[in-house]
C-alpha cells in the first residue's frame, strides 16, 4: 500500500458504520461495588417483585378509595381511625369500610386500603375520628408490588453501561454480582526516531516526548478500557512488525501513533499490511486525514496520525466508540453537549468533516459564545484550552460568526 492511497478517504461516518470488528472482550463475574461504567453481558432479570409489596408514597391515611368521593373543606368525610402501620413491619391492622389507617411514606399498605390520602388534606378533629377534605382516587398515594419491576423483568439490560441508578437498583434485587465483559486492553504503540519516553529529561536537537500515549490512555479509561503502554518503536518495518506480534498477543485493540511523515506513514501501513488486513487509509476529515483502521487476526487496529492534536481527535471520534463495542456496548453513551453561537467565522472545505476546538465563554448579554481556537495539528496547547469541539459537517464550506452550533463538551 503507498503513501498515496489514503487520499481515498471514507468519511467518518462510513468508518464507523462500516468498520465493525467482531470481536468482544470475555465475561467476568464482578461485584456490584464495583460494576459502575461496566458493560452486562446478558439481561439481568429480577427474581422477584420489586418493590415487592404495595406502599405509600406519602404521609397520610390509608383508606378505601370510594370513602373519600365527594369530599371537600365545606363538606368533609368523616373517617373512623382503626389504628397504625409501622415501618418495616407487616401490616398487622385491615381497613374497614369507612376507616382509616395511618401511614408514613414507604409502608406496606394494609389489607382493605385502595388509596392514602396525604395528611396535608386530614385533620384529627375528635380523638379516633379524621376528618378528609380532598377525595383520592384508587391507587392514589400507592406503588404496587411490581410497579417497579415484575417478577422476571430486565433489571438492567445487555450491553448498556451502567449507571448509578442502575447500581441501586441491582441492591434493591438483592444482586451481589453481575457477568460483564471486561475492559479491554488497549496496546499503545508510539513510533518514530524522534519519539524519546516522555521522563526524559534532556532532549536532544530534534527529540520529542511521546505526549501522545498519555493523552490517548486517558480518552482509553474514560471509555471503559485498560490502556497499556507497547513502547516506542523507530521507524524500521522490521522492528514495527515484531512490536506489533507482541501487541496483538496481548491486546484487545493495538493503537498506533505513527510518524508524521509520508515515509514513516508508508512503514506503518507495510508493517500492518504484512501481519493482517488493511480496511482503510484516510478519513475525510480534518485534522487526522491519515488514519488507518485494520484486523489482524481478529484484532482491530488503529494507526493514528503522528501529530498529537490530529491523533486525539480521531481516537475521540473513532476509536472511544470502538473500545465501547469491543466491551459489548454497540451503542457508546452519549458525549455531553450544549449549544452556543460562533464568535466568528469558521472555514471550511466540502467533502470534509472539520473538528473546530472552541473555549466556551458566558457573554452578560450575548449568551454563550463559543470561540474557535486553530493552530497547528502539532500543538497540543489548542485541545487543552479547548472546552469541546464543533463538527462542521462534510457538505458545509463554514460556518458564519453568529450561528448557534451545537458543542461537544470534553469531561
């Protein structure tokens, strides 16, 4: 494959629809303590009812329903007081027709009661008797025993992540522990003669930290993924090839940053191409057009462009989604976002899809203005001032100063 034959980009969305590694992660049983952000397996149904019986949702009285119709301040119902439900206790006391019970919020309902009227709307008016002036509807004031999930229902489903309600209620079920996929290993691989570990203290002319593997290890977490350092390789194919053997043996995605120059790119592309399958060379989309997406034997693979602002942007666009999928999550959680209006004008190229970073800022009187910051794809100074992005879609040539966008919001 030459240099050349990335300028056949796909767009973004062509990669991701169209690049879909089958591979997943393997399960593992893990504790509920720790399952937040995990991705299920399979459905977890519940094993019984949930709340499991029928309670209040209120302070008040339980009452029959049809004792209360017709109620008001100048004509109230006159309740006869049959006695208390405690919390956490059974009810031990049954509603008789034109009598109530009293009940705080989260107590099982006794036998006889349709309803509970709020005791904002009752007054003990004699010792033993209430007075009622608001009828309630049956069921009003009441959960039932499977409002919240019936017996064998989903309590959280496959291939969600999970959330902290989620968390609650696996507790109310009673589930200690969940079968999810486990977080796949990312394998990051930095290439090229420039690239020094980035503790080296003294650079000399022509050196560069790899800043790109720590960057590209955070966006890894924040997905759900272990990332995993693979060195830094020169730009020999040789040595590329057997870098990469390692990777793939211990990986569930290898990740490349590769050379920025046409050459190293080439080494990059004849080095995956020898152990594997090529799917494309180049997206349509600016900055990162030299991106490589490939299998081999069954790992999806990555190469990245060498310069760290370009790198990042594709691996937010592309590669998050794919360690969500390989965790079993076809649909990653959605990236926060809120709308804003450019400052200025913003340039485009049809045919593209242009990342804008933008610093988010709030105007006394205009709003929420979104700033654009440019600079060169090398500088990593423009994605760390950034608040979010603008993606200025393919058919656009800009976007006027003015226009409300919509910004995707970095954690």
């Amino acid at each position: 494959m030459s240099g050349r034959e990335f300028f056949t980009a796909l767009t973004v969305a062509e990669a991701l629809a169209g690049f879909r590694p089958a591979r997943r992660t393997r399960v593992e049983s893990v504790a509920r303590e720790e399952l937040l952000h995990r991705v299920p397996a399979a459905d977890v149904l519940a094993p019984h009812a949930l709340p499991g019986f029928a309670r209040s949702t209120v302070d008040g009285y339980a009452v029959r329903a049809a004792d209360t119709f017709g109620a008001s301040d100048g004509l109230p119902a006159y309740l006869e007081l049959a006695g208390t439900v405690r919390m956490g206790r059974a009810a031990e006391v049954a509603v008789p027709a034109h009598g109530a019970v009293a009940i705080p919020t989260g107590a099982m309902i006794p036998h006889g009661a349709d309803a509970v009227v709020m005791v904002e709307y009752t007054a003990e008016t004699m010792p033993g008797t209430i007075e009622v002036t608001r009828p309630v509807a049956p069921g009003g004031g009441v959960v039932g025993a499977d409002d919240d999930v019936p017996v064998r229902g989903v309590l959280v489903p496959a291939g969600r992540p999970l959330r902290a309600p989620d968390l609650g209620l696996l507790a109310s079920a009673g589930v200690s522990a969940v079968p999810v996929h486990a977080r796949p290993r990312v394998a990051i691989l930095s290439t090229g003669d420039e690239v020094v570990p980035p503790d080296t203290q003294e650079l000399t002319a022509g050196q560069v930290r790899d800043a790109t593997a720590s960057a590209l290890a955070g966006l890894i977490r924040d997905a759900g993924g272990d990332p995993v350092y693979a060195g830094i390789v020169p730009d020999d194919a040789d040595a590329l090839i057997e870098a990469l053997r390692q990777a793939l043996a211990e990986a569930d995605l290898v990740v490349i940053s590769a050379g920025s120059s046409v050459g190293a790119r080439d080494e990059t592309a004849t080095a995956v191409a020898e152990l594997g399958k090529i799917w494309c060379h180049g997206l349509a989309i600016k900055p990162g057009k030299p991106t490589m997406l490939a299998e081999c034997d069954e790992i999806p693979l990555i190469g990245l462009p060498g310069n760290p602002l370009s790198a990042l942007v594709v691996f937010r666009l592309v590669g998050v989604p794919l360690v969500w999928r390989l965790a079993g999550c076809d649909q990653p959680p959605p990236q926060p976002r809120t709308r804003a209006r450019l400052t200025r004008n913003v340039a485009s190229q049809a045919g593209r899809l242009d990342v804008i970073q933008v610093r988010l800022d709030q105007g006394p009187d205009t709003g929420l203005g979104a700033e654009p910051l440019h600079g060169p794809s090398a500088l990593l100074s423009v994605l760390a001032r950034a608040d979010g992005c603008v993606l200025v879609p393919e058919p656009a040539t800009g976007l006027d100063g003015g226009t409300e966008v919509d910004v995707m919001l970095y954690a």
